[in-house]
C-alpha cells in the first residue's frame, strides 16, 4: 500500500488530536508567509515539547526509524541544509527516515520532519530529496499545524471487537494502512510547495526538482492505478473531498515558482544520491514479513499463507488484509493468549466475546489446533457474513484470520477463503532463513541496456518495465537509458 507524495499533507495519529487543540493559543505575524498565522501554542518550547511527545507515536505507526546511521545522517544533513534557510528559526529541526516501504513524507509541531524509505526509493538525486524535506520545513514555517482540523480515518482495526471489525473494513480504501491522516487544505500545499522551492534556491539545489520528483510521482500514481484496475486520469482529481490540489495543478505551479529562482550552478548530485541509497531495504522489512504475489511470508514468525485468486494481499504493522471480489475482504493478525482455553472456549470467550455465533467447531489446520465460527452482521453496506478462523501455533499465541464477504456472496466465496487456510502453515528454520527481503542496488548502465534489458534483473511479480521508468524517472513507454546510473530492485 502507498499513499502517494502528491497527497503530501500533514499525517498525525490519534495522540496529536490532543496537542491540536492547543491550536488556538494565539495569532501571530508569520516572516515566511508575510501573513498572521495560528501560533497554535503559546510558546515555541510548548509547541517543541507536543512534538517530542507525538514523536514516539509517528515512530511506532510507521514500524520505527530505519537503522541505517550513514543514511539518516545523510537525510538529517540535507534537511538542515534546506532547513537553515527558512525564516522560522527558532526551532529545532529534527528529519528522520521511517522504516516502511509507504511512499510518504510528513510534519508535526516542533519541527519533527520524517521521510519513509518507500519515498527515498522513488528519488533519483540529492536536489529531490532536498525539494521533498524542504517542502515539509514550509508546513513547519507556515505554520499550518494550527490551521487543520484533525480526523480520523479508521481505528486501529487490530484492536477492535470482532463484532465491529466488519463493518469498517468494508468501507475501508486501500490506503487504509496509514492510519490517522490529518489533511491541509489545498493552499496550505501549495504554499509549502512555494516556500520549499524558496529554501531548495537559497541552498543552492536545483529547484526545478520539485517539478520533476512529481512528474515522477504522478508517475508512480498511475502504476499504482493500473496495477489497481483504475483509469489512469484518476490520479489528476483533487484528494481528500477536493482539499488538495491535483498532481498536474502542482506540477505546474512548481515548475513556474522554479522558474523565477535563479541558481547559478545547482546542485543535483544523482550519482552520489544513489550510492547513498545503495543496499537500502525495498518494500516490506523482514519484522514486518514479505508479501510475495498472493503469498505472505514471515521470516521471523516463521510462518506462510497464500489467498485464492482474485485476493490482493496487503501489510500493515498491526495486521495483513487482502481485498478480494464482490467486495470481500480477509484479515489476518495474530494476539497473545495465557488461558490455556480450547480454541472454541477462545473464540467464544475472548475473540468474539458477546458475539452471536453459528458453527462453531474445533479442527485441525496443518497439524495445528484450531477452530471456526460463523457471525452474521448488519453494516451501513447490508448484511455481511465473516467466518472467524482461530489457530494455536504456540502456547502464547494465536493467529486469526477474519473472512468477510456480504451474506449474499459467502457461499460463493466459501472456497476461496477454505483454500487461504489450507494454506496456512509453519515454517521450518532453513525455510524461514531463505526468505530474504529485496534491496535497491545501484548499477552502471552499458550502451547495449534497455528498459527492457534491466526490468528483467528486477525483482517485481509483475509490471517490470513499468516499475523499472518509474523507479528511474524514466517517461512512460520509453525504452531507451539516458543515464549511466540506474536503480534496480534485487535480493
């Protein structure tokens, strides 16, 4: 799942909610945006304290801060290049790289600043790296955090009753799985952009590569829409109830703010970009599991399961959920569990507790305890039908699967969902040791290389060529190399 750097806007989970409300504490002149601004705390010290306190939380929803030291250093130095550049300098800027494959960038008070490694994956040099955290310095100077509203787009589905998990994942949109959002408006994007092209001039960087990582991301936007069944022009609309400017609108805007920098001599630096970003881990982390075609595979947890065709499969830090047809829908995770209960007692008792349930039986999956129950659900979409799956893999742990279809649609979709538990198994320890997570290698291109020609060294289920222009910023339907240096995705 990717939310993409087009819909760059505030993220903040549930715990900020109580820092925003600090928002009204006063209104100040704004030296960035020549305008009067919230101040949003009464004091830069409280509004630093609410940002180191919400800093843990960012952390956690996001699977932690990559452990790469020479990576973070470097992405920390070039945010602070950018960052000393912005009229708001009474501040500590603190950038930091998110260890998930969502392409994202985001902000809190107190000048918090993250990047995920799915976004620095999608760079193809140190001047776009630079346009993307400079952007997210302009929300901290203009101080949008005390102008949006925050909201709340599911609950952390992981800890809900099982009578109320239903309902909201099938009303759930893929990009689910960033949790909290909190959106600006469409100025506040905008004017992060114009303020960010500012700082990437006054610190020497091409400016025109805040145009051009769009160009890219728009790009990747409409992959992410064929690989998901949508029309391509999807990706132009406005996001968020039209609240956010499109890609294009951006896109243009950007292109005509760079034009009026002048830079004598910018700073690009792709070749020293991707050295830096060589051996970077792409796509899901070996804590978090690998999703391989239709299979979801944990190195760690040493365990494998594959959904039937026509499932999409999809990773979250708390759970995997696959979409599947006639809006179906599975979800897995895992819980502990001291009682020492039979899984039928477990799922009764603590699972599906106050639940009315039918067929509820005990079995065996692969050798492993388990059990299965049927609840029937009334939702805002109709009835639904989930069959709840329990299966004891230690004495400590359960993992669950929860099957979800309309009730006009279960026993259609009752073989699919058998087939995706048969499938459940655990691995043995030399099978867990060759699950190994994909990296971004740096290579050189020869003269005889194509498109074509590198795609196939890339570790992709499918799309190759496709993955392969996007990931080098490569225009759709080209097939010849410009550049010496190019990302590939390997093992």
């Amino acid at each position: 799942m990717s939310v993409n750097w087009r819909r760059i806007s505030w993220r903040i989970f549930a715990g900020i909610a109580a820092a925003a409300a600090l928002a009204l504490a006063g209104c100040a002149a704004n030296p960035a945006t020549g305008g009067h601004s919230l101040t949003g705390f009464s004091t830069t010290q409280k509004e630093s304290q609410a940002g180191a306190d919400e800093n843990p939380q960012v952390l956690a929803a996001f699977g932690g801060a990559y452990n790469d030291p020479a990576l973070a250093s470097y992405v920390n130095e070039i945010g602070q290049r950018v960052a000393a550049k912005s009229e708001r300098q009474g501040i500590i800027y603190t950038f930091q790289i998110l260890n998930t494959p969502i392409v994202n960038a985001l902000a809190i008070p107190g000048g918090y600043i993250y990047v995920t490694r799915g976004l620095l994956a999608l760079m193809n040099n140190e001047a776009e790296l630079a346009c993307v955290l400079a952007h997210e310095v302009g929300h901290v100077a203009a101080m949008h955090h005390a102008q949006g509203s925050v909201r709340n787009t599911i609950a952390q589905v992981s800890m809900l009753p099982l009578a109320v998990v239903a309902p909201i994942l099938l009303g759930l949109p893929q990009m689910a799985a960033t949790g909290f959002l909190r959106a600006s408006s469409r100025e506040a994007e905008l004017e992060a952009d114009k303020l960010g092209i500012r700082y990437v001039a006054r610190a020497g960087y091409d400016p025109a590569a805040m145009a051009s990582f769009l160009t890219t991301m728009r790009s990747n936007d409409q992959l992410q829409a064929l690989i998901d069944g949508r029309s391509a022009g999807s990706v132009d609309q406005f996001d968020y109830r039209a609240t956010h400017p499109g890609a294009l609108e951006r896109y243009r805007q950007t292109l005509a703010e760079a034009s009026l920098q002048k830079v004598s001599n910018p700073i690009v630096r792709r070749s020293e970009y991707l050295a830096r970003i060589g051996g970077m881990l792409y796509g899901e982390s070996p804590e978090q599991g690998f999703i391989r075609g239709r299979a979801f595979e944990h190195p760690i947890l040493r365990l494998r399961f594959e959904v039937a065709p026509g499932f999409e499969l999809f990773d979250t830090p708390k759970y995997v959920y696959a979409s599947g047809p006639c809006g179906s829908m599975i979800v897995f995770d895992s819980a502990p569990e001291k009682s020492g209960l039979a899984m039928t007692a477990y799922i009764r008792k603590v699972w599906a507790k106050g639940v009315e349930l039918k067929e509820v039986r005990s079995g065996k999956v692969n050798g492993l305890e388990a059990a299965t129950a049927i609840a029937t659900l009334n939702t805002r979409k109709g009835k639904i039908t989930m069959r709840a799956v329990a299966i004891r893999a230690e004495a400590a742990c359960i993992y669950r699967f929860r099957f979800i279809a309309p009730a006009d649609q279960a026993e259609k979709l009752a073989p699919a969902f058998a087939q995706t538990i048969s499938s459940f198994k655990l691995l043995s320890a030399s099978e867990a040791a060759a699950l190994k997570p994909r990296r971004i290698k740096s290579v050189s291109a020869t003269k005889k290389d194509t498109v074509k020609s590198l795609a196939a060294r890339c570790e992709f289920d499918k799309y190759r060529a496709e993955h392969f222009r996007v990931l080098n910023g490569i225009a759709p339907d080209t097939d010849t190399i410009s550049t010496r240096q190019v990302k590939l995705v390997v093992y």
